[in-house]
C-alpha cells in the first residue's frame, strides 16, 4: 500500500510541476514591463553583441504576449536580428533564446535567459511601494543549465 500511495504521489507532483518554459507569470503593469524589456534587451546584447542573431520561440508558448512582443522590439531596437519562431530539435542557423519568468512572491519576480539550451543570466526584480527595480547583484552569470 504504500508502494502505491508513494507512486500516486509521485504521479501528481509531476503532473504539479511547472514547465521551464514559463511566460504566463507577470506580476507588473505593462508599463513596468515595458521597462523590463528594455532592461532585458541590454542585458542581452551586452552578452551575446550587437551582431546576434535569435529564434525566439514566443508565439507558440506565451500567453504573455506583450512582454515577449516589447522583449523583441526592444531587441530589434539595439540592432540585433530576432525571428519570431518556433525552436525546434534540429539545429537552427540562428541563437536559440527563450526567458523563464517566475514570481518568487508579491514582491519579486525572477527572470532567467537562456541562449541555446545554456543558462546566460538571470535577474531578480523588486518592486516596493509600486516601484519596480532590479535586484543588481543578480544581473550576469555565467554557466550551464
């Protein structure tokens, strides 16, 4: 019996979890998201330069679709090249990107980058008092996910 109940458990906790993948979770105004983009933006072409070229796969998964959509311009903005398509399994010609946000609670939120299946950076986002503003100290990592 408790062989089973272990394994139902098991079961729902994996149907529970969250996909690694997560737009649908932002927690601030479009304006305020707006300067997350922006913020994000920089913070990518200081990464990866001016000169990249991305597949961002934002129109099949997200329901947040104004923070991807400004994401994108904003990336557009500072020069670099961003198709708005599907990532799929075999190897693109292009930078694989995609952002998981997560809110951490009612006052902070978290954003990781990831640029071909590679953790880039990630950024941890405060807001007190309705003012919205980075954590610093989590702006740039290197690694691997």
């Amino acid at each position: 019996m408790r062989v089973f109940i272990s394994l139902l458990l098991a079961v729902s906790l994996m149907g529970c979890a969250t996909s690694e993948v997560n737009y649908f979770d932002f927690p601030v105004s479009k304006a305020d998201q707006q300067t997350v983009a922006k913020d994000l933006a920089w913070l990518i072409k200081a990464k990866h330069g001016a000169s990249a070229v991305f597949d961002f796969d934002y129109p099949t998964h997200s329901s947040n679709t104004f923070f991807s959509e400004s994401l994108e311009m904003e990336l557009r903005k500072l020069g670099i090249g961003v198709y708005a398509n599907e990532i799929k399994d075999e190897k693109s010609r292009h930078n694989q990107l995609y952002y998981t946000l997560s809110r951490l609670n009612n006052h902070q939120f978290y954003i990781k980058v990831v640029v071909n299946d590679h953790f880039s950076f990630q950024r941890i986002w405060l807001i007190n008092e309705e003012v919205l503003y980075p954590l610093t100290t989590t702006s740039v990592f290197e690694g691997s996910q």
